[in-house]
C-alpha cells in the first residue's frame, strides 16, 4: 500500500477529494483502502 494512496483516502473520506479527483494510476488501490475501511465499520 503506498503512501500516497493513503493519504488520498484520507481526503476522500474527509470530503476534501472525490474519488474522480484522484490519479488514474492510485484510483484502484484507494478504492481498496476505502472499501477496507468501511467493511470495518459496518
């Protein structure tokens, strides 16, 4: 998992990003991190 899909993911929960806003080549693995995160919650 790299850095900066991370910190993407952050700013896509927090509102500041869309997913549509992050880079192409990222897209995929903070898709991961979100989807992780939410499987968590619920």
């Amino acid at each position: 998992m790299s850095s900066m899909a991370k910190v993407y993911a952050i700013l896509v929960r927090k509102g500041e990003k869309t997913i549509d806003q992050v880079p192409e080549k990222l897209m995929e693995e903070v898709q991961q991190i979100l989807n992780q995160e939410s499987e968590k919650v619920g």
